[in-house]
C-alpha cells in the first residue's frame, strides 16, 4: 500500500515538473495577449542506434584435469649436537689518561698605557643679528622692472629693495685630539695548569675456560607431495554478442505559434483555405477547419519543409496571409 501511494506521488511530481518545463520554454517566446501555442512536428531526424545482437548461445564442456604434484623439502638430521671446552684469551682494551705536567701558578705582568681618540667642538664665531637683502616681496611692488622708486599719494616713496632682519647661526669648529685613557699599571695574572694526554693497554676480561656447543647437522631431502587428484572440470562459455548500428526517424517538436478558434475567426479560415487552393492544394473555403482542409494544410507543410500537425503562424505566413489582420 505504501509503495502505491509513493507511486501515485512520484506520479504527480512528474505532471507538475513537466507542466513547469512546458511554461519554462514557452516563457522564451515572450508571448503577448490573444498568441496562441502548440507543440508541433518539426523536421524528421534519422538517428543511428545500437543493438546488441546474440551470434553464439551459451555452452558448456568438460576436460580432463590431471593431478597436480609440489615437491616438498624434508628437513633430516645427519649429526647430532656436541659440546666442548674452548680456553677464551684475555680481551685488552687501550684507555686514554690526562696527567698534569706543570701545576697552575701566578705571574706579574706589565699592561701599556691605553689611549682613545677624542673629538671636541670649539666656538669660532657667537650667533648674531644682521640686515640681508630679501625677495619675493608681498604688497606693493615698482611700476617697472627697473629699480627706480615710486612716489606714492601718501608720499611714501616706495624703491622695490627688500631689506630682511634675519638671525646668523654661530659657527663652531671640530678639533680632533689623542688623549690616554688608562695610564700604564702591572698585574698579577693566573696561569693554569697543564696537562698531558696518554694512552695505555688494560685489562678489559680476563682470561676463561668456556663451554662451546657445536649444532647439529642437517640436510633436505625433496619429497613429492600430490596437491590434487585427477578430476573432470565443466567450463561454461559464455554467448557471443556483437552491436549492430540501426536507423530510426525521431520526430522532433518544439513550441509553435499558431491558429486556433480563441484567436482566428471563420473569416480568416476562409481567406487560408482560399489561399491554400491557389496554392494547389484544394478545399472548401467554408471558414470551417476539417479534415479536408487539414490533409491539404499537412500537405502544403510537408512540401515546403514547414513544421506539421497545426495551423502554425509561419505557414500562414508563407501563404502571403497576415496571420493578425
């Protein structure tokens, strides 16, 4: 029961996503009020195939299998295990020492004066005040280029010189001088002791007796060994197939604008069958779309290689008929 009704469900997704699919690819067309669609047969296209084709059922037989034979290798002892007394020499082994030579002793010393080189700076010349010719003056400026002066209304005389009161920095000198900063003095220095390294043979394990045993003694011998014995084996081979390539004609559809009664009168059916019949394919300009008028629409399709089934637009079109009008 619950694999019906999951059926059912499935069922209604699948009308629901082709409906949607239907208006996703009519929502191309960007139709306007009173345009009519349908899905028609276009152009038949012939599309290759493959088949997969039996050229040899399946079959069985049978073989002889024959035993299958190893060689193993067989592990026998040919002399048993024997001991004995074995004298080991002593192991010597060299050791390096440090022994000291001279012991650590004290001894005076002289250090020289050290002297370090110093740099002083020396006052030439104090900071003073003075009167300096400036430029670039702000305000009134001469009526010419030359450096005559201007009487002014007020009877100022204006001559263009800048005179600026500015401030000369002093002037130092470095002098550079060698003077000792530690005098001469003596020391009493600590020599350290010194050593010598050497090197001398000792005794690492002394001489022993020890007990050695001498293994036992073993060969391989190969024996065969049957792993499997005679049988009769059923092979299966399998069928033989082959792909075969085939033809079809699919026939292709897509989204036409056509003709219908919710947007075509009598009279424009009449004025198509009229000009279907000039066109040479003959029937009755009633203004009633029936089987007459449908067999000679698909044939005029067929002949001009139009999309089939419906009065589409463009057919109308290709007769000399505004579709609209």
């Amino acid at each position: 029961m619950f694999r019906a009704f999951f059926l059912t469900i499935s069922a209604l997704f699948g009308i629901v996503s082709l409906a949607n699919a239907q208006i996703s690819s009519l929502a191309a067309h960007n139709a306007m009020e009173g345009q009519c669609f349908a899905r028609v047969v276009m152009q038949e296209v012939t599309e290759t195939y493959d088949v997969r084709m039996e050229v040899s059922p399946e079959k069985t037989r049978q073989s002889f299998i024959p035993a299958v034979y190893r060689t193993e290798n067989i592990r026998v002892e040919i002399k048993q295990e024997t001991r004995r007394f074995k004298t080991v020499p002593a192991v010597y082994e060299t050791v390096t020492e440090r022994v000291m030579v001279r012991a650590a002793r004290e001894e005076l010393v002289t250090l020289p004066a050290r002297y370090e080189t110093v740099s002083e700076r020396i006052l030439v010349e104090p900071e003073k005040v003075v009167w300096k010719s400036g430029s670039g003056l702000y305000g009134r400026q001469t009526a010419s280029s030359t450096d005559e002066a201007v009487a002014m209304p007020s009877g100022e005389i204006l001559t263009g010189e800048v005179l600026c009161r500015v401030v000369e920095p002093a002037k130092y000198r470095t002098v550079t001088k060698t003077v000792m900063g530690e005098p001469a003095r003596t020391e009493v220095r600590q020599i350290p002791a010194e050593y010598k390294t050497i090197t001398k043979a000792v005794v690492k394990t002394p001489p022993q007796v020890v007990e050695e045993v001498i293994p036992a003694e073993y060969t391989t011998i190969p024996v065969r060994v049957m792993v499997s014995p005679d049988r009769f084996e059923t092979e299966t081979i399998p069928a033989v197939y082959e792909t075969v390539q085939r033809e079809r004609v699919v026939p292709r559809t897509q989204w036409e604008e056509v003709l219908c009664e919710t947007n075509a009168t009598r009279t424009k059916v009449a004025e198509i069958q009229r000009a279907l019949t000039r066109a040479g394919y003959y029937t009755a300009p009633d203004g009633i779309f029936g089987p007459r008028t449908l067999a000679a629409m698909e044939a005029y399709q067929k002949d001009k290689a139009l999309p089939a089934g419906y009065m589409t637009v463009e057919t109308v079109r290709s007769l000399g008929i505004n579709p609209y009008a």
